[in-house]
C-alpha cells in the first residue's frame, strides 16, 4: 500500500522525477567514480608490488627503488646478509642501466636490467626463453619494434656509451632469448633483462658488484615489517621498504589525486543529497492538503512518513543503480585517460571497482535519501490536521 | 661557494651562500628532494666529472635565428643534438597534458551534474509559482506576459545565483591555491579563475535558468488557471 502510493507520488509529477533521477545518477556516478579513484590506486600498486610474493624493497640509504642513480656496493656480501634475516626465502638483485643497441645510423637507447632468473620479479615471459646464459637477454616488445629484432637475433648491445667520443664503458653481441612483459614499465617502453654479472660486467669498475635495488621474499608467517627492521639492522647502508611502505609513499606523491577524489565525491553525496531532498520536500509542501485528509480518515503519522521516506529511497535507489553503470563507464573512459601518464606501468589502474567500496559509497547515497525524506514527512505528519484543512480549502 | 679544492674529501666544509626558493614549474611539483646549486667547476672537480656537462642552454635572438642556430649546431656538432625548447616543452609537459585531460573530463561531469541540479530546481521554483501564475491568468493577463515575468525571475535568480558561484568560487580557489603551495612548498598556483572560465559559467547557468524558466512557464501557461487553483 505504502509502495503503491509512493509510486502514485512519484508519477504524478514525471518530469520532475525523471529530472531528479537524472540528477541523483549523475552524482551517483561521480561518488562512485570518486571511491574507486580514491581505494583504486592504493589497490592496484599494492598488488602490483605483491606480485611473485616479494614483499620488501631494498635501495640504496635514503632513496626509493630507481628514484636516483645511487647503487649498493659489495651486493654479494648484501645478499648473504640478507638471506641470513630470519623469514628471508630468497634475494632477488637488480641492476638497472641504460643500454644502446648499436648497428642502426642512429643507437637504440633502452632501459636495462640486470637480475638473477631463477628469482627475479620485473618480467613476465610471453615466448622464447630466459636468459639463462651470460650472452643472452629478454625485450620488451617495444625494443623489438626499435631495432627489427625477434627472438633468435644478435644484439648489439653498449653500457656506458659516450655518444660524442663514441666509446663504451662496455660493448656485447647478446642473443635475444625470450619476449617479456616488464611489469614496472609500460607497454611503449624499451627495455630488456639479462643476467646480473653481465651488466656488472660490461658496467666496469662503476658497475663491479654493485645492484640497484633487491627485492626480498619472506615466508608467508613471517612479518614483513619485522624482516624489513631486521634488515636495516643488518645493513645500515640500505632503506627497506615493506609493500605497505612503498604503498604509503606512493600515495604521498600521489596525494593529489586522493584528495581530489575526496573532495568531488564528498560534493557528489551533497549534491545528492540536497536534489533528493528538495524534491522530497516540494513534493511534501504540494500534498499539505492530501496529508491532512489521509490524517484526518485515520491514516497513521508513521504510515505517512514511511510512504514519504519510500519515495526517497525510490529516487536515490533509481538512481544509484543507474548511477552504478554510468560510473563504470566513465571510471573505464577517466582510467584511459590517466593511463597515458608517461612511464606509468600496465598494470596501474587509478580507476578500480571494488565491490565493497562502491557498493558502502552507494549505500551512503540511499541512506542520504532516507535522511532527506524523513525530515519534511514528519513535519507534514505533524501539523495540526482542522487548521490545515481549513487553510488548504480556503486555499 | 665550495671550499677553493673540494675533491671528494670527507670532513669538506660546505658554507650555504644563499637560500633558493623553488620556482613555480609544474615539473618539479611532485618531488620532494632536496636541491642544492653549485658554481659548474665546483661540482665537476667533487664527483670528478672531468670537463663535461650534461647539456647547454643556447639563448638566441629567436625567431629564425633559433632555427638557423639549431640547424648548424647539428650540423657541426659531432655526438650531441640540439632541440629547440618547443619541442623539449612538449616532451616534458607530457604529464601535465594528461592531468589537464582529467581535468577537462571531471569538468565536463561536474557541469552536466550541476546543470542537472540547477535545471530541477529552476522547475521547481517556477512550478511554486502555480497560484501567482493562475491569479495572473484569472486577471486577464495574457500568455506571453506571464511566460516572460517567469523567465525574467528564473534570469535574475540564476544571476544572482552565478555571482554567489563567482564569489564562492574566489574563495575556494585561494583556498586551494594556499592549501597546495603549503603541501608541495611551490608558489605555482592550483586553480586559477580566468575571465573566461567566468564568463563560461556565468552564461551556462543564465541559459539553463532561462531554459528551465521558460520551459516551466510555458507549461503553467498552457494550464487552466483553476487547474493551477487545484480546482
């Protein structure tokens, strides 16, 4: 009965209703767009950093990984010291440099890596195969495309190239073994893995024994913030970062984005808001008269509200549920947008649907629709019924 | 000003000759390093760099001047390149491109939002008009009249309303502006009102007043007076 009239309510005016729906499913879009910009960045870095399970970072004293230049000295001692670490199960170095494929009029400048294959974390293989020997290395597709190579080529391949006196600190004829995925990088840019001790090797003096960065797993019952303690313990000349560090460091840089994401989805649940009740409340003031007879042939005070706040809920309800698709939609069209961000890596998204977050920020919209009819149905519940009787006659 | 032979000796004293302040260049708004400046030589002899730089910055007298420079340094020039600032500009400012991107797209969201809500209460508050306009009718003023008597109320509340926007607009700015210099220790401004973004949303919201008031008094126009009377 209450349903029935709240629809009756609702259809009455259609415009209005369809207006106001329009407008709750645009906020709703924006609140829900909001939410996932907001969790989205924090969830997609967080597991993109927990990929292969390794959950601390180790980079020179007071830098990130690959925020400078800045390498470890006497790597091998750090990986025996590292390994020693109750919960370590395994080190995996990391060299990175920049290579020039040589052989074409002008070099192919790339970035490099120089890691251990059998635990290594930066790459996914998509064809050929590891670079299990010193003379081998994996392209990204980009690199490929770059120099016209495919797997089975020789590579020209130089560290440390001086481009106006044309020297190398190191030179190499590498063959490619393997097609990989850089999982830090993106899809355009040019990059390639071989083993450690060949870009130490071709690195000289600079490069001897020397790593960028070590990624360390522990076991799964270990805590890693104890282990990354624990290895800043051990050496005094390394920062450790747990994932959840790197997490919270990521999201100071990008803080922007966060409190933008706050502010517009806090504006879009007031806006919401303040639509569903305006319309509640207009449409209240027109049934003044139509309240006072339902009271006045004994329809209950609570009846009515309920009825009113029903149409609340109708509008928001409508709306958030269109709102849901359309925020799918222009999350999906904002995330291509922001996706361009140059070296930003593939696996990034600013823009992710986690069902409990968008359905608790949609739920808060509803809620806010319950809140914005109970107000002006109670005061309408509540007026003297003869006076308004008269009145509304009288008119 | 580094001590006369620096080398890279620990225990060097350092004295700090001057205090810089970051120039406002979006480029360096995300990082949050420390910077220090040194006279060229003293930092080539400290990390033994030898005579090299990294690049040259050319002034020229611009214009075709830059083209023909940059044309016969690369001619020249054996093992470097020169590149006019355009294009290293764009090379840079890819970044703040795709930012500006999102802005745009978030802009063009919140004004199809705020037009939606401005255009239901617009209705709305020309659809209160019910009786006025019904008394208006009974008395014998014609059609027309009372569709413009609405339009103009709908104009000069949607008027009234964009100045209030304006002003409110003014005041959130400089509060973002004072909020992100503080955040990111830069005096590059955040959000900058122009007149055009001004007059941009001073004329959408005179429109969807207009739109919405004509759209409201047509329909109350159209409908017997007693009708508005709820009779």
């Amino acid at each position: 009965m209450r349903l029935q009239l709240a629809i009756l309510s609702l259809r009455r005016h259609v415009s209005r209703t369809l207006l106001a729906m329009l407008g709750v499913t645009v906020s709703a879009a924006m609140l829900l767009d909001m939410v996932m910009l907001a969790t989205g960045m924090r969830e997609s870095f967080s597991s993109l950093l927990g990929r292969n399970g390794f959950t601390i970072r180790v980079s020179p004293r007071g830098t990130l990984p690959f925020d400078s230049e800045a390498t470890i000295a006497r790597a091998g001692d750090a990986i025996a010291q590292m390994k020693a670490v109750a919960g370590v199960t395994a080190v995996a170095p990391v060299l990175g440099t920049t290579i020039h494929a040589l052989g074409s009029a002008e070099p192919v400048t790339a970035f490099a890596l120089g890691i251990d294959p059998a635990v290594q974390g930066d790459y996914e293989l998509l064809s050929g195969a590891e670079p299990a020997a010193g003379d081998a290395l994996v392209a990204s597709d980009a690199l490929l495309r770059a120099t016209s190579k495919a797997v089975g080529d020789t590579l020209d391949v130089a560290i440390g190239f001086d481009p106006q006196l044309r020297t190398y600190a190191g030179r190499r004829r590498l063959v490619i073994s393997g097609r990989a995925r850089f999982l830090y990088l993106s899809e355009t840019d040019r990059a390639a893995a071989m083993q450690l001790a060949t870009v130490q090797a071709m690195g000289g003096t600079q490069r001897a024994d020397r790593a960028s960065l070590f990624m360390v797993r522990t076991a799964p019952n270990v805590d890693p913030e104890q282990a990354r303690a624990a290895i800043e313990r051990a050496l005094p000349r390394v920062t450790a970062l747990s994932t959840a560090g790197a997490v919270a460091e990521a999201e100071k840089r990008l803080s922007y984005f966060r409190q933008l994401a706050f502010i517009l989805g806090a504006v879009s649940l007031g806006v919401g808001f303040l639509l569903v009740t305006t319309i509640v409340t207009v449409s209240v003031n027109e049934r003044i008269g139509e309240i006072a007879v339902m009271r006045a042939i004994g329809v209950s005070r609570l009846h009515i509200v309920q009825q009113i706040v029903i149409e609340g809920i109708g509008l928001s309800l409508a709306g958030a549920v269109s709102g849901l698709l359309l925020g799918l939609v222009t999350a999906r069209y904002l995330n291509s947008i922001l996706s361009a961000f140059p070296g930003l890596p593939d696996a990034i998204d600013f823009f992710l649907f986690q069902p409990s977050a968008a359905f608790r920020a949609l739920g808060l919209l509803v809620a806010s629709g319950i809140a914005a009819g109970v107000y002006p149905s109670w005061r309408a519940a509540s007026l003297p019924i003869s006076t308004t009787l008269r009145e509304e006659a009288v008119g | 000003m580094l001590a006369p032979e620096p080398g890279a000796v620990s225990g060097d004293t350092v004295r700090v000759a001057a205090i810089l302040e970051r120039r406002a260049d979006p480029s360096e708004v995300a990082r949050s390093e420390y910077r220090i400046r040194l006279h060229l030589d003293h930092l080539q002899r400290l990390i033994s760099y030898g005579d090299r730089v990294d690049r040259f910055a050319v002034l020229s007298a611009g214009g075709d001047a830059a083209d023909s420079v940059l044309k016969s340094v690369n001619q020249a020039a054996f093992g470097f390149r020169a590149y006019p600032s355009r294009e290293i500009a764009v090379e840079t400012s890819k970044t703040f491109l795709v930012v500006s991107r999102f802005h745009r797209a978030i802009g063009v969201i919140t004004i199809v939002a705020s037009a939606t809500f401005l255009l239901c209460i617009m209705l709305l508050k020309v659809d209160e008009r019910r009786r006025d306009v019904a008394a208006m009718r009974l008395m014998g003023i014609s059609r027309s009249t009372v569709i413009r008597s609405v339009m103009v109320e709908s104009s000069a509340i949607a008027l009234v309303g964009s100045v209030f926007g304006v002003g409110l607009g003014f005041i959130v700015s400089a509060f973002v502006n004072s909020h992100y210099q503080a955040v990111y220790q830069t005096p590059l401004r955040f959000a900058v009102i122009t007149p055009g973004t001004v007059v941009f949303s001073v004329v959408l919201s005179l429109l969807l007043g207009i739109g919405a008031g004509a759209l409201a008094a047509r329909r109350l126009a159209r409908t017997p007076p007693l009708a508005l009377f709820g009779r």
